[in-house]
C-alpha cells in the first residue's frame, strides 16, 4: 500500500461566514468553489494552501463542540509553513488576531508559534 499525499484538511465552523472571513480575508487562502447544500443547510468552501493543499471548510446547523486546544485528545493542530515567521505574525497582529510568544523547536532549530482559528482550533505558524 502506499499513499501518496494529503488531498485536504476539513474543518466544521460554528459561524460560517466569520470562519470564511478569517480563512479568506485574513489569512489570504484563495477560494476554489463555494456549494451551498440545500438539503443539509449547509455551505462547503474549498480553500486552495499553497501549491496543492486544500481546506474544505463546513457549515452544518447545530454542530456539537469538540475540545480544542493542542493537547487535546485527536487532531493536535493544523501547521502552516511560512517563510517569513514575523511578517505573518504581525499581519494577523494587526488584523486582531491574537498570537502566542514565539518559541523554538529543539529537533529542529525551527521558530514556531501558535494562534486560533474563530472556533478556537488551534493552528501553527512554523518557519520554513
């Protein structure tokens, strides 16, 4: 058996078009196709990551929450490479989005840090 690659990342919001502002307008992903799903009542936004990665972000009425932060149970955390670590950081500074202190990783002599997205999901800057 072998797999090739990630073909996306899905994420269910709460508010759909808060979670579509942030994933658009302030972190920049381009979008592929917008389906509204009448028969769910339910929007589904593929947002292009880069060269080939995808997000599928979901709107469902009424989803039941998930515990969040990083050392929860399941999905840790969704990790964006970037090459420039305080130029991200301060576009999403200065577009009210709260970022955590900068730290570095010891396997790799990398920087990274962490913020959330408007449902609380963690995600990680990581320097490339």
């Amino acid at each position: 058996m072998k797999i090739d690659k990630f073909h996306h990342v899905a994420i269910i919001c709460s508010n759909y078009e808060q979670s579509k502002h942030f994933y658009v307008n302030i972190l920049g992903f381009p979008i592929i196709q917008e389906t509204f799903r009448a028969e769910r009542n339910s929007y589904k936004l593929d947002l292009q990551v880069g060269d080939r990665d995808r997000i599928e972000l979901f709107s469902f009425p009424d989803p039941p929450p998930r515990p969040s932060k990083p050392e929860a149970q399941g999905l840790r955390h969704l990790a964006f490479a970037v090459a420039d670590l305080e130029q991200v950081i301060e576009s999403l500074q200065s577009q009210g989005v709260a970022v955590e202190a900068t730290r570095l990783d010891e396997l790799t002599g990398k920087r990274f840090t962490f913020f959330q997205d408007p449902d609380g999901l963690p995600l990680e800057l990581y320097e490339s």
